[in-house]
C-alpha cells in the first residue's frame, strides 16, 4: 500500500469547507478554506451547508492548483466522517465520494479529532504526547493507550471555543471571539469569582457562560473578559495537569483551533514546567479546521485498509474520538 504519495482531503464538519493535499511524507502541498461566519448568533448547520455546497467547487480546485497536481495524481480520497453537523457532513461526504468515484480511488473516512491529534503528531515529530485538542466544538484531553486514544477529560457540555466565542457575541465583539477576547482580557485588572466546575476529569463551561453573560453590564467588560479566561483555561489546566501525572507521557501537545491562544500556550507551558515534561503546539494554519489533516489522518488510515465503498461511506455526527481504532500506533 505503500505506492500512496498524494492524499486529498475534504473538512466539512461545521463552519469550514476545507480541501488540503499532502504527500506521504507529510508535506503539506496545499491547504485551502472558506469559512462560513453567521450574520448572527452561532453557526446555523444549514446555513453552513449550503456555504459548503457553494464553495466546494472552487476550494477544490484551488487546492490542485496550488499543489502543482492534477486530479490524476492524487492516489485516495480522505473525508471528515463525524464528529459534526449532520447537514455539513453530508455536504463533504458527497463532494468526497463523487471525487472518489470520478477517478477511481480509494475513499477514506476520517475521524475529525483524530486528524487533529495525527497532524500535531506528524508536525511536532513527537510521537507519544499528552494532546490537549480545543476548539469550537470539542473540549478532549486524551493520550494513546492499547490501541486507542483514551478520553482522560472532556467538557460535560460546551465547548471551550464556543464557550468564549457565545461571550464574545455577547459582548458584541466580531468573529472569531477568542482572540478579540483575549484582546480585551489583557487590559483586564480585576478578577470577579466566577463558577469553576470540574467533576472528576470533565469540565462543564455552561454555568460559568451564563453567569458570565449575566455580568455584562454589572462588571468592567475587560475585567469579566479577564476573569472568564483565566477560569476556563484553568479549569482545562487542572484536568491537564492529573492526565500528565497520571499518564506519565513525556511530553503535552496542544492541537485544535484555541490551540493558536497565547494565553492558554502559557498556562500548559507552565504546567509542562512543573512536571518537566515537553510541551509542543501546533502551527497556527494548522490548528483550526483545514482539509490537510484529514488528507494526513486518510493517508495513515489507508496504510492499514482502511477504506470503504462508497455506499458504506456514512455520516457518523457523534462519532467519538475513543471509539476508533487507531492501529497504525501499534
Ligand atoms: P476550530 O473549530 O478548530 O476551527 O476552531 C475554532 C475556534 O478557534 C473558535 O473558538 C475561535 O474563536 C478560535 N480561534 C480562532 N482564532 C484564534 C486565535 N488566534 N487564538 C485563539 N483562538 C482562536
Ligand atoms: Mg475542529
């Protein structure tokens, strides 16, 4: 299986359309998206959909066209098969299997978080970390154990990244609200107590978002913009810091789109310090949802059979991230 050299992968799990190619050796050759943004609110799946289904043409082929490839050098088709939006998932899984089908390869399902976790790997060259993954949609401490990655903390309900970014909104600041708020934050002086709420390994974000929410226009907003960060981040530092003790991995790899906070870097980095561990983050174009690594996880994927024909190519919107097999780790 080994004659694969050249990956192309689709995202499409929620506000990205995303098409990256990459080589057998993980070189990224093109790394193209269109990110859908709500007029208001949060992300609307159908509305995202109907983004992708618009943009996927032209993603497509500008991400050849960057890569210096034709269609007819591409050897598998890679796909975001979950977690996700369900009406954004189709949209990318559709693109996927008629590409798949159009030349005659193999198509590849893709778990998202994993393709997060595989590409920091692949970048960093650090083989077995702790990986801490944030972003919108998912809030995941894991590492590799017997064949899989193991959950050692996860949000009991939002996200850390729409956590911040539904208080960004509401503070009526742009998208994406993470570094607008962080913006804010750095001006803050005064810490304001708000829920810290982590049950055993998990962290559930709601109660501090809605008391947070309620503050605004009680509390200086750089102050409450402070007092949230430094509660959210440090309730996923706690969880961090037991699944490092705990696992004894040598070393902590922050992956996902918050992975590109300062903030954030420098509270893990201090928590690699103190337990002498290494601490590694993944570039910023790579961080957030993008097509590259999807191609990567696929081309990891394919190396062990692991494609499927078209008409079993499903949707899984829940797929978790410790219900895959990963036995390229073995
Ligand atoms: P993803 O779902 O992986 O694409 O990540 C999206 C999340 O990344 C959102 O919560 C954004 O607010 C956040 N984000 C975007 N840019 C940055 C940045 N420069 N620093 C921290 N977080 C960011
Ligand atoms: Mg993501």
């Amino acid at each position: 299986m080994s004659s694969v050299q050249h990956v192309l992968g689709i995202e499409c799990t929620a506000h990205t359309f995303g098409c990256g190619i990459i080589s057998s050796e993980a070189a990224v050759l093109s790394n193209i998206k269109s990110e859908y943004t709500p007029k208001a609110g949060g992300i609307h799946p159908r509305e995202a959909s109907q983004h992708h289904t618009e943009f996927a043409s032209a993603t497509v082929k500008e991400a050849l066209q960057r890569s210096g490839l034709t269609l007819s050098k591409i050897d598998a088709i890679a796909f975001s098969s979950g977690p996700g939006l369900g009406p954004c998932l189709r949209t990318g899984a559709t693109v996927a299997r008629m590409l798949s089908l159009l030349i005659d390869k193999p198509l590849i399902p893709v778990n998202h978080c994993i393709a997060h976790i595989e590409i920091g790997r692949a970048i960093t060259k650090e083989d077995d970390p702790l990986v801490v993954y944030v972003s919108g949609g998912n809030t995941i401490v894991s590492a590799y154990s017997d064949g899989r990655y193991r959950i050692f903390g996860e949000t009991l309900d939002v996200a850390l990244g729409n956590c911040l970014d539904t208080f960004a909104r509401a503070l009526g600041l742009p998208h994406p609200g993470v570094p607008k708020l962080e913006a804010l934050a750095n001006e803050g002086k005064i810490f304001i107590p708000l829920p810290y709420v982590v049950k055993g390994q998990d962290m559930s974000y709601s109660g501090l978002l809605t008391t947070a929410i309620r503050q605004i226009g009680k509390t200086e907003p750089k102050d409450l913009s402070l007092s949230l960060l430094e509660v959210a981040y440090g309730m996923l530092a706690e969880v961090t810091e037991r699944a490092l003790a705990h696992t004894e991995k040598a070393s902590v790899l922050l992956t996902g789109g918050v992975a590109r906070s300062l903030r954030l870097q420098r509270i893990l980095a201090s928590v690699c310090r103190e337990h002498n561990a290494r601490f590694y983050v993944v570039p910023p174009d790579l961080a957030g949802d993008n097509g590259a690594m999807i191609a990567w996880a696929g081309y990891l994927a394919f190396r062990e059979n692991l494609s499927v024909p078209v008409e079993c190519s499903f949707i899984r919107p829940k797929w978790r991230l410790d219900e895959v097999e990963v036995p390229w780790r073995k």
